[in-house]
C-alpha cells in the first residue's frame, strides 16, 4: 500500500506499472518474455492484470526467481487482476492487486471469464478482492460511458482502495499519462483519500506502450 501512495505521472513505464496483460488472456507477450521486459525496463514493482485469470504469476514468478538466483537484480511482482463488473449500471474494470491467489473468495473471478448474477456487482468483487486480502481499484477511470467523477464516487462508497489515477488515454507508442484528465482524477482520488495506480494496459509487444 505505501508503494501506490508514492505513485506519480513519471512512475510508469520505467519504475512501476500495475496494469499489463499477457497471453493467459488477452495479451501477446508470455509471462517470462514479458517478466524480461521489466527486468530490462528497471522496473521496482509491477503486476501482470491478465483478464479474469492469475495463470501467468506462477510461470512469472519462477523465472523471475532463476534470475534473481542468477545475481540479476529483478522486480517485484505482485499478485493481479483485471475483473469486469457492474459500478452504477456501467461496465467497468476493476484492478486486484496483492491478493492471495489461491482464496476461494476469488476462485469464480479467475475462472477465465465474467461472472453473472450478483457476483458480478461492484461490490461483491470488492467484498471478495478484501477477502483475500488484496487491494481493489478501478481501472481507467476516464474510459467508460458514465463520468468518471461519479464513478470515483460510487467506487469510494463501496470500499474501493483508490483507482488508476495515471493512464495514457491516448494510447501513445510509448506511455504517458495524459496531462488534464490524469491530474482531474488524481485529484479527486486524493480528496477522497484513496491510493493512486499506474500502469500501461499493455497488450502488445512492448512493455513500455499499449
């Protein structure tokens, strides 16, 4: 939690980056060549999101660990997840990091695809996120068809932990986090009291880009 406190514009690509995908869902790079890209990148900490699954931490992990057994110095991975779910009728996403992977709260959202019924309501994945002791925060804010300061609101009524405060929107070859709507809901994350999260969302080729 105190890593995502200190999350700033000029965090990501190069530092830390909480949002990526590989092909365990809906990405092109498998884990270890992707868990190479953020060895190379200089990256402290990062989270593969891979849509509904955590299939790609077990693989990450090992050979992370082979390089750090090798003398490399390598970052650290944490747990992750990108589920999709019903915040004030919309469909958003929302971001799981640093959870238990193998708690049965969140077995039915690592099962691949969404889930249906009540389970898929914001707040029942908030519910199981907590339950296995993971942080909850929704994914690109300003990407959805209702504004993002209602569903920063909405979000922070139903315990979420904060959100993605910095994404390049635009969707540059290279990341950056676009200027005004980035500082607009990083601002209002930090009236809330909520954490800050940065990452890519990348499904390409290259880390540092989309």
């Amino acid at each position: 939690m105190a890593v995502l406190r200190g999350v700033e514009p000029s965090s990501c690509p190069g530092r830390l980056n909480f949002h990526c995908h590989t092909i365990c869902s809906d990405g092109s790079l498998a884990p270890e060549i992707l868990a190479d890209q953020a060895i190379e990148l200089g990256l402290e900490h990062f989270a593969v999101t891979d849509h509904h699954s955590s299939q790609a931490l077990a693989p990450m992990r090992r050979h992370l660990d082979r390089r750090r057994q090798a003398g490399e110095t390598v970052p650290i991975l944490w747990s992750g997840v990108e589920i999709s779910c019903l915040l004030e009728g919309c469909l958003v996403h929302v971001l799981g990091l640093g959870f238990d992977p193998g708690h049965a709260a969140l077995a039915p959202y690592l099962a691949g695809r969404a889930v249906v019924g009540v389970a898929l309501q914001a707040g029942a994945v908030v519910e199981a996120i907590h339950a296995s002791a993971g942080l909850a925060l929704l994914a690109h804010p300003a990407r959805y068809r209702r504004p993002y300061q209602q569903l920063i609101r909405a979000a922070a009524s139903l315990g979420f932990d904060g959100a993605e405060a910095f994404y390049d929107y635009e969707q540059s070859p290279r990341w950056a986090a676009s200027p005004l709507v980035c500082a607009a809901i990083a601002g209002q994350l930090a009236d809330l009291g909520l954490l800050h999260s940065c990452g890519t969302d990348t499904h390409g080729l290259k880390l540092y880009g989309r």
